[in-house]
C-alpha cells in the first residue's frame, strides 16, 4: 500500500502490479466522495467528462499532495470511437497519467459489445475486490470500456461486485476505480 498527503489526511493507494508496461499501478483504496459521470452524449472515453476531470482537477490535487510519487505517462488500451454503437471490439491507445481501469483488466469476458482493453489483473481474481467503499459504505464505480452496442452505455461496477451498464450521462457512479496513472 502507498499513500499520500494533502492537508494532514492521507489517502491510501493499493498496488495492483508492479509490472504495468513496466511501472507500478496504483488504485485509489476508497473511492471518491462524489458521484460523477463517463461523458455527455458518448461512451467513448478519450476526451470524456471523465478523463477530463482524472487528468486536469484530479491530477493536480495528486501533484500537490505531499509526499506523491512522481506520475509517469502510461499508455493505456480503449475501445476506439469507431466500435461504438455497433458492437465493434476495435481498440486504439492513448497515454494518460490517470485512468478508469476496463473490463478487461477486471477479467470480465470482453467477446461481446466491448473492446479488449488490456489484460486481466491478478488482483481482481477474487471477485471481493471488486467490491468498493467510500470509507463508510459500499459504491458502485465507473469503468471505461464502452458498450459498444449503445451510443451512451458504459460499464460500471455494482455494489454487489459484478459487472452493470450504466447511461453515461447519469450521475451513476463513483470514479472508484482512479489509478495513479505509474510511478517509478
């Protein structure tokens, strides 16, 4: 586990691997306090309300906390725009410092109406920890991967654990899944 401080409060991060194209990746323990959407109109990740706000407001807030590793680039697999509203599984790479984790990368089947966006982690093997909290109680939280049989449907985590749809444009989930993009 890895921490950092901003304010006097620390904020716990889970080391998912040590060997993410060659670099540690790091999850957020608890999610955030608030519940935000994927995009407005869209599924489609690169540019989304949400990649947004990981990578502008939520970066920043990182880089100003004390004691915060440096966060490197990483090049990161999403369902390309082409796929969606199709049932394409076309996929392309974008480089991000923050990011959702996919479907993929939680082992669910990525055969139909989603892109292959990585590989399975070890860590979510045990289905329990896919389960998150916001210190208090159980949240559902948002994915990246698209499904690309819709315009605006994304998959999100429910509080059971298992794998939901979501509208992107409804206030649906926690962005639970915030990886500290790498760190050396």
């Amino acid at each position: 586990m890895s921490t950092s401080r901003k304010g006097g409060d620390y904020t716990p991060f889970i080391v998912l691997t040590a060997d993410y194209d060659g670099k540690a990746l790091l999850l957020r323990k608890d999610v955030l306090p608030k519940e935000r959407r994927m995009n407005d109109g869209t599924s489609y990740y690169a540019g989304s309300d949400i990649d947004e706000w990981l990578n502008g407001q939520y970066l920043t807030m990182l880089e100003d906390a004390e004691g915060t590793p440096q966060i490197l680039d990483t090049e990161i697999l999403i369902t390309a725009d082409e796929a969606i509203g199709y049932s394409g599984n076309e996929t392309e790479s974008i480089v991000r410092k923050v990011f959702l984790l996919s479907n993929a990368e939680l082992g669910f089947d990525t055969s139909v109406n989603v892109g292959t966006e990585g590989e399975p982690l070890d860590y979510f093997r045990d289905g329990n920890n896919r389960i998150a909290s916001d210190g208090n109680e159980i949240c559902p939280w948002l994915l990246r991967s698209p499904c690309t049989s819709e315009l605006t449907c994304s998959y999100s985590i429910g509080r059971d654990g298992a794998l939901y749809i979501i509208n992107t444009t409804d206030l649906t989930g926690y962005p639970a899944s915030i990886l500290r993009g790498s760190v050396k």
